[in-house]
C-alpha cells in the first residue's frame, strides 16, 4: 500500500509525470515527422507522375493528338479508383484531358475551386482527402500546358492513423509498465531504509542499548545508519550522565537529610522538650520524608530513561494485573470515599515489564481516586482491538482545563488545583506513566471536562 504523503509516492508519481511528458514529447514527435515524410513521399509521387505524363504524352503531343492521347493518358490515371488524378488544359486554356473520375470533375467544376499556384502543392480535405500539384510544361516546338494532378492522401491518412492509434496505446501502457517497474525497484531499494526506520523505532524502548545492524551497501545509506548508530551512542552517555549525575546527587541529599531526620528524632525526644517544639519537629520530619520520596522518584525516573529500570518484557494479561492493582488499593478508595468498578470482560495480552506496567497503572488510578471527591466513581474500562490493548481510566474528579491538559505529562507540573489543595504529589507520577507506555511501544492521552471529570487513555501494542 502506497501512501501518497510517503517518499516512494513522491518519487515514483515525480518519475512517471516525467516519463508521461518526455512519452508525450517523443511521441508528437514522431507522429509529426511520419506525417511529414509520408506527405513529402507523396508529392514526391505526385512530381513524377507530372514528369512522366510530360515526357512521355505531351512531348508527343502532335503525334498522339488525333489518335490515342486519351488512352495513353488513361494509363497514368485509370478510373479504377486508383487515387490518380489528371487534368490538362492548353494555353488557351481549353481542356484537352480530365481523368474520368466524376468527383474529380465535379471538384474541378466547383466555381469556388482555385487551383494552387504553378508549382505549388495543395491539400484538399473533405470526404475524398487529395493532394493537388499545379504544373505547366512546354515541350520543345510545342504548345504550352497546364497540367492539375492529383493523388488521394486515403492511403497515407490511414497509415498517419494508425501510428496515432499505437502511440496512444502503446504511451499508456509504457507509462503504466515503467510504473510497476519503478514501484517494484524503489520497494526493492528502500526496503533497507525501512529495515533501519523500524529498528531506530525499536531502539529506546527498554533502553538505548541496542544498535542498528546497519546495510553494507557502501552509499548514503550505510552512512545513515553509521550517523544514527553514533546519535545513539551520543544519546546513551548523556542519559547514562543524567542517570549518574541524579544518583550522585541523590546519594549527596539523602545522606544529610538521614542526618538532619536522626537530629531532629533525637531532639524531640529529648525530656525538656515542649510540646510545641515537638509538633514542629513532627512536621519537619513529615517535609524531609517528602523529600526523600520525591529523591527517590526523581532516580527512579532518571533510571528508566535510561531503560535500568526495565526487565526484558513478557507477555502478560493486563485484565487481571489491573483487577489486582484496584484490589490493593481497596482501602485507599474506601478511605477517600470513592468506588472503583472495572470493566475487562476479555484477556488483554502485552508484551511488557509488569513491574512497571504496574506502577504506571497504580499511579494512574491513585492519581484517578486522589482527584475526586468524596462520593464520586472511578471507572477502569479495557478492551482490546485487532492491534491494541486499550485501557481508559474515567473519574467524575475535578478535571483538568483545557490549557492544563497538555502540560500534566511534563515532570514537576501540578495544575494549580491540585497544588493549592491538600492533595499531597510531586508532579511526577504522569512523566513516569508516560515513559512507561511509550517504552512499551504505547502511548497515553487524556480528555477532560473541569468540574466533572478526567479520562485517561492508555494504548498498548497487542500481543501477538
Ligand atoms: N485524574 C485527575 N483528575 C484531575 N487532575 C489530574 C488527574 N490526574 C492528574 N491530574 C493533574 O495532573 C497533575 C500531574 O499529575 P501527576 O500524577 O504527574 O502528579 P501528582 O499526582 O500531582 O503527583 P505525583 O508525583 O505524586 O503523582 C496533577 O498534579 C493534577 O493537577
Ligand atoms: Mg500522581
């Protein structure tokens, strides 16, 4: 299947339009020079019947003239339908010969005739085509004549036809051949882009690790697959950088956060502490537990990018997955005074990490019940078409505007709503989710109305 945005179309469609002209070209061409050359041919007969009735009737003329000139002429155009043509008029203009013809007479007899000048050739189109030759010849010591002849262009006009005929058969099927052709081999020579195109597709998800098997076909596309194999490269040192710069860096925060934590745990336990110092130690501690959960989400995050975090997948059933993860959080649900209900009537095999599934489903449904209030439902749905599992998760929550929407995925956004409510989060768990499909060869939307609800869609490449 062609699309016809695609590079193939645009250059197969590019070639035939330029096969289609240079086709038309040649092919005006040579219809016109065969034309020409056959007309030329035909005058060319016509000049010698001139030249033959000349020398050998009228140079004879006197002797031929009482007995036998009709005859003789009769030879050259005979009335057999022949395509032949004579008309002979003396200098006074009297006709000594016509071809007996009746439609040659009758077209010489026409008031509107006007015969072309001496020398010259003319084309008579109409019912019976002809070619007319207007010639005047004096024989030594005799009078002078005006000779009009004459051959029907029947003969040639069909032969024109029919080479128009096979050029406007023959250029169609030229074109459409060298179509199939050009579709055939471009299918041929872009089957390694299309090899590479689907392996740089495959790389990055479960990591960068991979390289492309790269074509050894010594031109441009050897050296694409080269350039892409070394972005890679580039590509995996700054993740594997970012990956060891955030575990640097977390190990360097976490350690004096443990320290602060065990200070403040000591202080507050000391006996002449009052009770005020205790609250605030109490919720000093509760910022630094924070703390550390975002460190860890931030390194949990940088590992996954840089695919550390992934298993080798294997396939799994997302139907009871999901059934278990909302069986775990019952209680949070309950707490929150929210029911969960699931719709998965079928199995809904992925190839996947399900570990990771787990928790990006896990933060989609806490995102789903921790958005909603009290007394409102949350509504998983999963079904699976010839070419996806799709799972959505709807709530009657508080929703997400319009300008909101396509910013909740980026790491460290909250909507206002939810950062100025007693909603405890991070702004990180949609980047995660988000990671997780589309390492998984998936992708994720949402839709919302404010004031009455979210729908997260999640699709993920069935398995096979
Ligand atoms: N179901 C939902 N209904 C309404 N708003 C939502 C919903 N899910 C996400 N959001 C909005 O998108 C933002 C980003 O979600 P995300 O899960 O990334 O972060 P979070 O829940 O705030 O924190 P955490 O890092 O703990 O998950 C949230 O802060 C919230 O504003
Ligand atoms: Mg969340």
């Amino acid at each position: 299947m062609i699309k016809i945005r695609s590079l193939r179309a645009r250059i197969i469609l590019i070639n035939s339009g330029i096969l289609a002209a240079v086709l038309l070209l040649f092919s005006v061409m040579v219809y016109y020079r065969f034309k020409h050359h056959v007309e030329a041919a035909e005058q060319i007969e016509l000049e010698q019947d001139v030249r033959r009735v000349s020398g050998h009737v009228l140079e004879n003329y006197q002797a031929w003239q009482s007995h036998g000139l009709e005859e003789k002429l009769d030879a050259y155009t005979p009335p057999d339908g022949s395509g032949h043509y004579l008309s002979i008029k003396d200098s006074s203009g009297r006709i000594i010969y016509q071809s007996r013809d009746v439609r040659w007479r009758a077209l010489l007899a026409q008031p509107s005739f006007v015969p072309p000048s001496v020398g010259q050739f003319e084309s008579v189109r109409g019912e019976r085509p002809l070619t007319i030759l207007h010639a005047s010849y004096r024989p030594p010591n005799g009078p002078q004549f005006d000779l009009l002849a004459a051959s029907s262009t029947r003969n040639s006009d069909a032969l024109s036809g029919s080479v128009f005929l096979t050029l406007v058969v023959l250029d169609p099927l030229m074109l459409l051949v060298a179509s199939v052709i050009g579709i055939l081999l471009m299918d041929h020579e872009l089957r390694p882009v299309m090899t590479l195109r689907s392996q740089a597709d495959s790389v990055g998800r479960g990591g960068l690790g991979s390289r492309l098997s790269i074509p050894e076909t010594g031109d441009e596309l050897e050296s694409l697959g080269h350039t892409l194999n070394e972005m890679i490269e580039r590509l995996e040192d700054a993740l594997a950088y970012n990956m060891k710069y955030t575990e640097e860096l977390s190990h360097e925060i976490r350690t004096p956060l443990a320290i602060i934590r065990m200070e403040i745990e000591e202080l507050a336990e000391l006996p002449d502490v009052s009770g005020v110092v205790q609250s605030r130690a109490g919720s000093a501690l509760e910022e630094i537990a924070g703390l550390s959960t975002m460190i860890d989400r931030v390194l949990s995050l940088a590992r996954l990018d840089s695919g550390g975090d992934l298993v080798p997948f294997v396939r799994l059933d997302l139907s009871p997955l999901v059934a278990e993860i909302i069986e775990q959080m019952r209680l949070l649900y309950e707490v929150q005074g929210v029911t969960v209900r699931l719709n998965a009537s079928e199995s809904a095999w992925v190839m996947g990490d399900g570990m990771q599934l787990k928790r990006a489903i896990a933060n989609l449904l806490g995102n789903a019940v921790k958005y909603t209030l009290r007394g409102g439902s949350v509504e998983v749905d999963i079904h699976t078409n010839s070419r996806a599992v799709v799972m959505s998760v709807r709530d009657t929550g508080i929703g997400i505007s319009e300008a909101d929407l396509s910013k909740i995925f980026i790491r460290f956004f909250r909507t206002s709503a939810a950062s100025t409510s007693a909603r405890s989060g991070f702004g990180l768990g949609l980047a995660m989710v988000k990671t997780v499909c589309e390492q998984h060869g998936g992708s994720i939307s949402a839709t919302s109305t404010m004031g009455s609800g979210s729908t997260f869609t999640v699709s993920l490449p069935v398995a096979s």
